[in-house]
C-alpha cells in the first residue's frame, strides 16, 4: 500500500478517536467528580529510505532519510484537577477538596474510589448506612462500611473538614461518633482504572491506596458538607479542540484524495 495511503488512514483513525475523547467530556459536562480525558498519540514506526552517510559526489549526509507511518493512540489520560465546589441541598451531599478520593465497596467485594460524593443514608437492619446513589457502601477510614443505630436522626448527623461523623448532644453541641469518612490518596492518579459509576480502581500504575487518616507527610484533604464537586470540563476548550481534530480529520482526508489522484494520473500514463 502506498504510505501515503495509510498514513492519512492511521491519522483519521487517531483523529475519530480524539472526537470520541472530547464528546464524552461534553457530554459529562454535568457529571459529579468528572475528570477531563486528553487522548494522547504517538508515531508509528520509520522507514529507512537512504541509510548512506555520503553524497554522490562523497560530502558527509549529516542525517539519513526517513518517513514516518502514521501516528497511533497512546493513552487516554485523566486530569485530575480540582473541580468547582456546587452547593446541594442535601445534608449527605460531601466533596474533597484536595487530592482524596472517597472508598466505597463494590458489589463484587472491591474497594473502589471516587470524587462523586452524592451519598445518601440508606435503611438496613441494623440503622442506616451511608452508601453511593447507586446503593454501594461507603468506606470510613479502617475500610469499614459507615453504619450508624436507629437512635440516630440522619438529618442531624455532620461532617467535619476532617471527616468525622458527629451528632449533637442534649446542649445541640455536636460531637463525634468515633467515625471518619476514609479519604485515600495515590502517588499516581493519572495512573488508576476508570470503572463505571465514576469510580477508579488501583493498579501497579497508581500505587496502593495511601489512607489519609494513617499516612504522614501528605497534604490532608478537607471534606465539604452540603457541596458537590462539579466536573473539571472545560467547554470552550473542548469545542476548541473539537474544531482542530475536525480540521485534521480533514486535512487526512484531503492527503487520502490527493494520493488516489496521483496513483491514477500515474496509471493513466501507461495508455
């Protein structure tokens, strides 16, 4: 095939995938906890076409002569940076200011993180628990669920900066229920699984969980109460980057056509 051919290929294939990138930002504009994706690309591999150090006439060549193939996706990597502050109405509505995530338990038994802090305090058999909108249990700082008795009323209960869970006493003086939200950080956030539900997952890349609560030399994060996190999208930057993949996208196609016009002005030639 002519390089040509599938380098301007490779580039519209790269280019579709960068619009993929930018409209699910878009259209997680209003998404609690999202964090922006930049589709990063790399170069295919390069083709000797002279290797020679001379000339014809024996000068030194200072370079050879190489052409690329193509470019092709290399990673999808989420910006981690800090989203708006978003008042809510709800009492069990909480957001991290800082690098933390909260921990909730999956339904298959895993520990998973998230910026969404839209919990709710759901009935049991026991009291109440503080689980995620989607019914999964959210995590104090010893990686137990939050569970509170029947005796207390959830319309009461605060959050401290640092997390702890408080109720007020007969003087409607609040105090601590000897619970703190986990909080957890990663040396590497960029490098966490993104699952459903906007949760990540650890791996290798991110490193373990570092608990807020037991680490020391970290920056703490603060928990907000009555605030979610709003997502970090930026729109006018998105519809910007929209606007030069759809011209790349463009200009590839255009390389596409100029090729097949040259292989057939070059076919005409043999009649």
């Amino acid at each position: 095939m002519v390089r040509s051919l599938w380098s301007a290929a490779s580039g519209m294939v790269a280019q579709q995938l960068n619009i993929d990138t930018i409209s699910n930002n878009l259209a997680n504009v209003n998404t609690t906890g999202y964090k922006t994706e930049v589709a990063e690309f790399k170069t295919l591999l390069y083709q000797n076409l002279q290797t020679k150090s001379t000339a014809s006439d024996g000068t030194q060549k200072p370079v050879s002569a190489q052409v690329g193939l193509g470019v092709r996706n290399s990673s999808i990597t989420s910006i981690f940076k800090q989203g708006s502050m978003l008042a809510s109405d709800s009492a069990s509505a909480f957001t991290v200011s800082g690098k933390g995530f909260f921990a909730v338990k999956g339904s298959d038994g895993e520990t998973y993180y998230t910026r969404n802090g839209n919990f709710q305090w759901s009935l049991n058999t026991t009291g109440v628990s503080l689980v995620t909108s989607e019914g999964y249990p959210v995590l104090d700082s010893t990686g137990k669920a939050i569970t509170l008795g029947t005796q207390y009323n959830t319309s009461n209960i605060t959050i401290t900066d640092d997390g702890t869970v408080a109720y007020p006493d007969a003087n409607n003086n609040a105090q601590s229920l000897g619970i703190k939200i986990g909080v957890f950080q990663f040396q590497n956030p960029a490098g966490l699984s993104k699952e459903t539900s906007s949760m990540y997952s650890a791996t290798a890349a991110s490193g373990a969980a570092i608990n807020e609560a037991t680490a020391a030399g970290i920056e703490a994060s603060a928990i907000k109460q009555g605030y979610l996190e709003g997502s970090n999208v930026q729109v006018v930057d998105e519809m910007v980057n929209m606007i030069v993949a759809q011209r790349a996208y463009e200009m590839n196609s255009k390389a596409i056509q100029a090729s097949d016009d040259m292989m057939a002005q070059a076919n005409q030639l043999r009649r």
